[in-house]
C-alpha cells in the first residue's frame, strides 16, 4: 500500500511531464504569423515526431506486453492485428468527420480556397491532439506506476517525456493558430493534449489499475501507434505538402523523428 504523499509525488512528476506540451505550444504560436514553410515543417515534424514514436516505443512495447501473456508467435500476430485494427479504427472515424465547407454558401474561388485549406489544417490539427493525448494516456499511467515504485528511477523518466512532449505541443498548437488565427486556442489545446498524462495516471490508480494486464496494455499501445501512423500519413504529411514546400516537409519530418531519437534514448 503507498502513502498519500508517494502518490502526490508520483502524480506531481507525471503532471510536470504532461505539461511540458504547454512548452511546445508557446513555442509554436509565439510567430506572429506562420508562412508556409514554417507550416510545412511543423507538419512534418509531428508527423516524424508520431511516426517515430509509433515504431520505435510503441509498438516493440505492444509486443513485449503481449508476449507475457501470449508467447513469442502469439504476440507478433496480436500486436499487428491491434496496430492494423489501430488504422482501421481511426480511418472510419475519419470517414465521418464532418466537412467544415458548406458548398451551397456563396463565396469567390480564393475565398473557398483559404476556406478549404483552413478546414484542412484545422482537421490535421484536431486529428493529431486527439491522437498525441490517447499516446498520452497510457504514457502518463506507466510514468505515475514508475514513480510510485522508484522516484529516482522516475526523474529521468519524467525528464526525457517532457522534453519529447515539447515537439508535441508545437505539433498541435502551430496547425490550430494557422487555422483559428488564435494564439491562445492553439496553446490552450496543445497544454491540454498533454493533461491526458495526469488523467491516464490518476484513471489508471483510481480505477483501471486492479484490471489491466499485459494483454489489455499490449493491445492498447499498439491500437494507438495505428492511430498515430495513419493520422501522420494521411493528414499531416498531405497538409504539409499542399503548402508547396516539400522539402520543408521533409526536413521537419527527419527532425521529427531526430528529436525523438534523442528524447527515448534517455530513457536507457
């Protein structure tokens, strides 16, 4: 049984974690007005950032739950199974997400167009910060369980998330600034992307805790690197195209899976 202010603590580091997306999404709205090869690199960047995630932390972490409960072979077939069942969830999700453009209102051909390609980054936006605090979720609740086992094995732990939580809030607050022309929206949902961390921590000890085996958590991960994967490949990347700076694009997408690179090697 742990003491109340183990628990504090524990849930104290993993809010600091979640938080540090507010950090990315100061840092993404503070250009007064975003060009298109900025565009096109924060784009790409969540898109390396997700991607890299997806296949580096995610899904070996999905077939290593799996395979305590299922074996080696057992695993490796579940673990492609959720991941697919991951893309397949989030793909008919997509299908229903409603289009923001009303073709019957009158406007000229540029107003359509800047309306159309707001819709777009909106929808890449809203996309990835749903996607960024489901990855959240399950990160929070094994940060919180870390911490309260060990806070000194925790602070790294803690440390190396929040400074790969950063490039994810500058993912999801530059798309919603450049669609709302708000600041302050494209901050406020990038810090509360990353409150799922404290909710997956403080949901996880309160009530899933007692249930949640290696089976549930291996599916769970890697249903959420298809999520992440195909959020990345079919709405990041094509929005970060449409601005005509490919290799913006591109170079924000190897940066992406850089800082990440260097972020989940901290947890060795």
């Amino acid at each position: 049984m742990y003491d109340a202010s183990s628990i504090a603590l524990a849930f104290g580091l993993t809010l600091l974690a979640g938080l540090s997306t507010g950090i990315g999404g100061f840092l993404g709205v503070l250009k007064h007005k975003p060009g298109p090869a900025f565009m096109a690199g924060s784009l790409g960047l969540s898109a390396g950032v997700m991607v890299y995630v997806s296949f580096v932390e995610m899904l070996p972490t999905a077939n290593d739950f799996l395979g305590r409960a299922l074996g080696s072979v057992g695993a490796g077939w579940a673990t492609a199974g959720a991941f697919f069942a991951g893309i397949a969830l989030i793909a008919l999700i997509d299908r229903f997400v409603p289009e923001e453009i009303n073709p019957h209102e009158p406007a000229t051909l540029e107003g359509s167009a800047g309306d159309a390609r707001r819709s777009r980054i909106m929808k890449a936006g809203l996309l990835t910060a749903g996607a960024l605090a489901i990855h959240n979720f399950p990160e929070g609740f094994a940060t919180f369980i870390a911490a309260l086992e060990d806070p000194a094995i925790a602070v790294p732990i803690v440390a190396a998330i929040a400074i790969h939580n950063i490039p994810e809030g500058i993912a999801v607050a530059v798309p919603i600034r450049e669609a709302t022309g708000s600041r302050a929206k494209g901050f406020w949902l990038a810090t509360l992307s990353g409150i799922a961390e404290p909710l997956g921590a403080l949901i996880g000890f309160l009530i899933l805790m007692p249930f949640i085996g290696p089976a549930t958590m291996g599916v769970s991960y890697a249903v959420v690197a298809g999520i992440m994967v195909f959020v990345s490949l079919d709405e990041l990347l094509p929005t970060a195209q449409a601005t005509g700076k490919h290799h913006h694009a591109v170079y924000g997408l190897v940066l992406g899976m850089a800082v990440m690179a260097v972020s989940l090697l901290l947890l060795t």
